[in-house]
C-alpha cells in the first residue's frame, strides 16, 4: 500500500474466541491467541493492511483482555469489541496429535478439563450494536459474517447499501429463515463440502451471490460465478503444496482473507471488475497463504514465527511452487503465561486449576489416561 493511501476497511461479526493451542510437542508451553472464524480472517486482513473492526460483545473478562491484546497487536480496530450486552469471551482448547502415519492431527475441546462445565460459547450481537455500528459502515468495503443474528443481517445489509461485499462462511446448521436471508444478500458465500455440501439457494434468483465457492480440504477448492449475469459452471483449483505440514487448523481462514484481500477493497464495484481472471487469481493467492499456514501450529501460527519482513517472499515462494525455500521459522514464538479463569469452576477453585499452560497440560494428559 502506497504512503497516504487509505486503508480498506472490512467489518466482521460471528465466532471470536480465545485459542488455547496445545503443540504435539508434549515440551511446547500451551499458547493463547485470538482465534475463531471471525478472529482469525479480521486479524490476517489487519495483517495484510486492512483497518479492522471485529463487532463483539467482549466483557472484560481474562480471556477477552487476552483476545484484545493478542488482536491489538496486528493492528486490528477494536472500536466495537465490546458491544452490549456483553458476554463471557468464548474459549475453545485445540490439542494437536500425530496420527500413526506421523501426520498432525487436530481435535477441538468445549468443555474446562477441570470442573466438565461447557466453556464459554458464542453469543450473537444484538440491537445494541446495530445502533453503535451502523453510521460507521459508510465507508466499509467488505461485510464479513460466520454466525447469524437478526442484528447480523441488519448490519450486513446496511454494508450492503453503503456498496460494500458481504462476505458469509456458513458455520452449520442455522435458523432456516436467517440462513436464506443471508444467503440472499451475501454476494460472496463460502463453505467446506465436509460441513456444508448442499448451501441451497446461494445463487437463487434474486439473491446477490456473485461468486460461490466450496472448499475441498486436500483436493483444494472450486468456484462458479454471476459476473455476467448468468450461472457459470464450477471450476476446480488444485491445492497448492504446503512447506511443511504441521497443522492445517485456519487454512480456510487464511484463503478467506486472501482472496478479501486481493478483491475486496473496490467494494462491489470492485468485486463485478475484478472479473473471472482477478477471482481465480485472488483464489489462488488465498490458496498459497492457507498453504503456507500449515507449515505451523495453530490458526495463525506463522504470524508469530515469521518476520513480516519475510512473509511477502515466503509466500511467493509457496505459490511459485518452490515451498522447498520458505524459512519456516524466523523467530521464537511468543506467548503470555497468564492463567485463563474458566467461568464455570467454583470461585473457591485454588489457581494452580485454572487454565494456564502447565494445568491446562496436566489436565489433557489425565483425561487422555482415563
């Protein structure tokens, strides 16, 4: 981005959550980042020069102080962070194995290792913040949304006015009269085949879905169109090889924020001229970043491994096809060793239980043994 250019501007709301990324390395500390959908794509945007502004209903809590902070690091606007009514921050605990072919494997865990009780979980915006948000999204180019409120909606469509794209991963089941709504006003919809095959009615019409796009895990991914008003037929891009492979969780993040990043700042203007060849372009950018990723544990790992200095390169490099060259690894990766307090453990609960790497670690292994 040339000095004095303005920056583009995405709004997200949806699935932002603490991480607490546990390695396959039993010696490796736990680490604690932002994380969720939502986190992840407006943290990478931030990253790759966007002004982000993540709507949340944050409350203050450990684990939203951690959130704020890691997200404040990258640069991202937390101007709407803590939307009311707010809410305990959600916690998910990923764990990282080796399968018995040596490859990474990844399970995801709601519930605290210590007490049983659910760990915090997604709470939707409300009116509250459609009245906070709304006179700021003049200017807003992208939409991005991965959980449906009637708020959400509200949101997306005034983006939508203001010309910006709306952008909507579909995270699973959802009320059926939210999810057909969403699908009518996002002009870009994205989802994996494992979770989601059948998105019935994202290029309906009188929906404004202009592209439409199904990810495919190792097959990689395929696309079809409405640029011209028209249905295109799909067509399929290969995944690119990754450097290394050490976990895969936040590659489809990755890719979402990729192909943002390259298509979203026109708004929808931008988006109609991008035309075929800029989509498949922007795709397969989106696709080199998510390959990349899996060279490093957690959703976004590789941002606190790699100098930004490096990354343009590396990723040049993974998309040229020579991923033999990407240094995987420039710095130690940083973390904080604060405890995260589960919300459901009882308030007499001594510390040493709390959710901070090394009980976090003993727990596992005792729940793993039983």
């Amino acid at each position: 981005m040339r000095a004095g250019e303005q920056r583009p501007q995405v709004f997200g709301t949806g699935l932002i959550a603490l991480d607490l990324v546990m390695s396959a390395n039993p010696a490796a500390p736990v680490r604690s980042w932002a994380g969720g959908t939502c986190g992840n794509v407006l943290s990478i945007l931030a990253y790759l020069g966007w002004d982000a502004f993540p709507i949340a209903r944050l409350n203050g809590d450990p684990a939203s102080q951690r959130v704020k902070q890691d997200m404040k690091r990258w640069g991202v606007r937390l101007d709407f962070a803590g939307c009311k009514p707010t809410s305990h921050t959600p916690i998910i605990i990923q764990e990282i194995r080796r399968g018995r072919d040596g490859k990474p494997i990844h399970r995801f865990s709601w519930t605290c290792p210590h007490c049983g009780q659910w760990l915090p979980g997604f709470k939707a915006v409300t009116k509250e913040s459609v009245e906070a948000v709304g006179p700021s999204l003049v200017e807003c180019n992208v939409f991005f949304m991965d959980r449906l409120s009637r708020a959400a909606l509200t949101l997306a469509a005034e983006a939508s006015e203001q010309g910006g794209i709306v952008v909507f991963e579909p995270s699973g089941k959802s009320d059926p009269k939210l999810m057909a709504e969403a699908l009518k006003l996002s002009h870009i919809v994205k989802y994996a085949d494992e979770r989601l095959t059948a998105v019935g009615g994202a290029m309906a019409r009188g929906s404004a879905t202009l592209l439409e796009i199904q990810t495919l895990g190792s097959r990689g991914l395929r696309f079809r169109h409405r640029l011209g008003g028209s249905v295109s037929d799909w067509k399929q891009l290969s995944a690119i090889t990754p450097p290394r492979l050490a976990d895969t969780c936040g590659s489809g993040d990755w890719c979402t924020a990729g192909l943002i990043a390259k298509i979203g700042s026109g708004g929808q203007v931008g988006l109609r001229k991008s035309g075929v060849r800029g989509i498949e372009a922007a795709l397969q950018y989106g696709q080199a970043l998510a390959a990349w990723n899996c060279g490093f544990e957690g959703a976004r790992g590789g941002m606190y491994a790699v100098e930004r200095s490096l990354f343009d390169d590396q990723i040049d490099a993974v998309a040229s096809g020579r991923p033999e060259t990407v240094l995987v690894e420039s710095r130690r990766v940083s973390r904080s060793n604060r405890p995260v307090v589960c919300p459901a453990c009882p308030p007499d609960v001594p510390k040493k239980v709390f959710l901070s790497s090394r009980g976090l670690k003993q727990m596992a292994a005792k729940a793993s043994a039983a």
